[in-house]
C-alpha cells in the first residue's frame, strides 16, 4: 500500500481504548451517538477553534463516554481521502 505518515489513529476512547483509525471509522460507528455540538468559549477566545465541538456518546455497555472530537480534524481528514 501507500507509505503514509501517520501519527497516530484519528481517535481512542479513553474509558474502554477502542481505537478508531480514521475519521470515516468513527463517524460510521454505530456504537457512537451524536450527542450535539458544545460551543467552548474559552477555546474560541484562545484562538484553539473556530467552532465548536461535536460530542459522541460511546454507547457500549461497558463504557458510555463521552468524545468530543474538532469538526474541522473530520472535514480537513475527508477531504483528503478523495480518490
Ligand atoms: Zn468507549
């Protein structure tokens, strides 16, 4: 395959450290629900974010977390992936 320089996987879950590798992963779990969209004005104001973020809920017996995760990181990574 291609040699691609990643840094890492898109996101884990930090209660039970499932892995999700790419963005497209993630957002076709159904384990996870949107759960709405959090405005941080503290990370607006700290020039972090230009919008807020999306929040996940792990729906797993087991877990029941919630993942906040940059819209920006999921469109930037999509758009990417066009082949
Ligand atoms: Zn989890």
């Amino acid at each position: 395959m291609q040699s691609e320089a990643h840094e890492g996987p898109f996101k884990t879950c930090t209660m039970c450290n499932k892995v999700w590798a790419t963005p497209q992963e993630f957002l076709t779990d159904k384990d996870l629900q949107l759960n709405g969209y959090m405005w941080s004005k503290k990370s607006i104001k700290a020039g972090l974010y230009q919008g807020g973020l999306l929040v996940f809920t792990h729906m797993l017996q087991n877990c029941g977390t919630s993942l906040a995760v940059k819209p920006s990181g999921l469109k930037g990574t999509a758009a990417r992936d066009t082949k």
